[in-house]
C-alpha cells in the first residue's frame, strides 16, 4: 500500500422492494448509477436524468475480485486468461482510474507461485496505485501471512488500513482470515474503525472495501460477517456510506438507510445464487456464457459532490 492508507415501499415476500427487484434485474443488462441525493441513495439504469457528467478532476476506481489464479476445474480452465481480460478492460476504459481495488481471493491456494503471478499480472494495470484485501483463499494454512509478505505493506493487524482521496474516506476491512463458518472482524480492527472515522465530519462520503460481505446476505453459506453490525452502526451517522465486497462470484445490493452494499462479480467463475444449490460450489456454465457471468466495476466521485457512480461491466 501507497497511502495511509430508505426506507423503500411495499416489500414482497422475499423481503425484497419492488424497486430493488427492478434494480436487481437490470444489473447485468446495463450500467448501474449510484446517486447520493439529501442522505438517500438512489440506484438507477445509467443514462437516466440523474447521471451526472463526467469531469477531469472526478476521481475514478476500478474494483476486481476474486481472481483465484491457481484455480484448475472445468468451471473455467483459464483463470489467468480471464483475469488477463479483465485487466485489458481496465486499461481500455478511456480513463486511467486513480486506482484498483482487488477485494480479495486474489489467488486460490496461497501459494507464493500464485501470489507472485497475480501481483506481476496487477503490474500491468494501467493506475497510480493498487490496493488489496485477502479473501479466505488468500490464508490457506498460514492465516494471511504469505499474503501479507507481498499485500500488506503499510497496513495494520491483518492487513486493515484506510486513506481519502477526492474528498472519499476510504476503509479496506479484513474478514476472512479467522472465519469458522462467517467471516469476522475482531475487536481490534472494530477498535481500528471507531479510531479512524472519529474526526470526520458526517458529509464525509464513505467507502467501505471487504471480501465477505458485511451484511447477512447468506449465512447458511457464510455470507455475511458476524460482528459487522458493530461497524455498520458506527457508520450510520454518515451521510452516504458505501460497501463493495467480493467473495460470492456475483452482482448483488442491498439498501439499508445511508448504507449501500454491492456485492461484486468475479474474474474467475461464477457460484450458485443463494439458495439453489447444497453448496457454492463453482458452476460450470454452457459454452460461451462464462464471459457473461464475469466482470469488473468502476465508479465516478466528483469532489464536492454528493453523486456516486457505480458501473458493472461484463468481461469483454
């Protein structure tokens, strides 16, 4: 690391808003705008009336994850390949985002031939800096270290750490490496948020970085993080506070008050939706479709601004 570092109406049966149902499918037939308006965030189909226009002094980052380099099964026979696209887009976007975010599982097996690999591979990218949290493929055996040894310069405990840029308070959480069956955060990296956000003013836009999500989407298949609450409600008192996170190979958002949650897609291969497999095990999809299924994320800030664009983009 470089730095130091609405309530919506009438829900359906499965707890989910009309409004968010209409949201959720749109996400893989276009961008996605995220626009922070009067403490409410507001998700819609890009090219709306709410888009904001671009501007050179914006800040743009990309966000990736869960490349598994390493990985070998039929779910997707070249995970360097496809991450290798991925990085292509990234650099052919028209703009060189001011950074990359990788939310973890970087590799599949930990080994220092795959952590070595992913980190040349993210050498190509086209930005002024690189950051990374671990996702649970990233401990294998050794709880983050060898991890740690190439990712986790600057950072604190198990690789948390925090910076600002354009005016964003940006906070890289770890929740993955002492997970039993969630992911958790522990009292010191608890301690360590309640610490960084103490002098902020509550108009400070926030961004929350993790690899398991920190909102309960799936416990049965640990997709949630068991002490997030703790965090989530120290955050509450911010205006716009947004929360992009790994680990479940697919699109997915969640709105609670000032909170916005965006589950990201992966480099890799895609897993099961919630609740229709025994397990998230890789799917292998019919030929031709993997691309769909795989993508990367951008996102537009304008200093001063309340706006916040969120952009899903399938692999090219």
């Amino acid at each position: 690391m470089t730095e130091t570092p609405q309530q919506l109406p009438e829900a359906g049966p499965d707890g989910m808003t009309r409004r968010q149902l209409a949201r959720h499918l749109g996400w893989f037939g276009a961008a996605v705008v995220l626009t922070v308006s009067g403490g409410e965030v507001i998700s819609h189909i890009a090219g709306g009336s709410q888009a904001a226009a671009g501007s050179e002094h914006d800040l743009h980052f990309v966000q990736v994850s869960d490349s598994h380099i390493g990985f070998k099964g039929p779910a997707n026979t070249d995970v360097a390949g496809s991450f290798t696209r991925a990085i292509d887009q990234i650099n052919g976007l028209g703009f060189r985002p001011d950074f990359v975010m990788h939310t973890g599982d970087l590799t599949h097996l930990s080994t220092p031939a795959q952590f070595d690999q992913v980190n040349q591979m993210m050498t190509g990218l086209r930005t002024d800096r690189v950051f990374t949290v671990p996702g649970e493929h990233d401990g294998v055996g050794d709880a983050g270290r060898a991890y740690r040894t190439i990712f986790g310069h600057n950072t604190l405990g198990d690789g948390w750490y925090s910076f600002d840029t354009h005016g964003v308070h940006f906070i890289a959480l770890v929740n993955s490496l002492s997970l039993e069956k969630l992911g958790h955060l522990g009292t010191d990296q608890i301690d360590f948020v309640r610490k960084d956000i103490a002098g902020l003013a509550t108009d400070t836009p926030i961004v929350v970085f993790s690899h398991i999500p920190l909102f309960a989407m799936y416990p049965q298949w640990g997709w949630s993080t068991d002490d997030s609450l703790q965090v989530i409600n120290m955050l509450k008192r911010f205006a716009s506070v947004t929360v992009l996170n790994g680990h479940v190979h697919q699109l997915f958002t969640r709105v609670e008050g000032n909170v916005t949650f965006h589950s990201a897609t992966t480099t890799a291969y895609p897993l099961p939706k919630p609740g229709t497999a025994l397990a998230p095990m890789p799917q292998v999809l019919p030929a031709g479709q993997l691309g769909a299924a795989l993508g990367i994320r951008t996102v537009t800030y304008h200093e001063g601004d309340t706006g916040l664009a969120v952009t899903d983009q399938r692999l090219a």
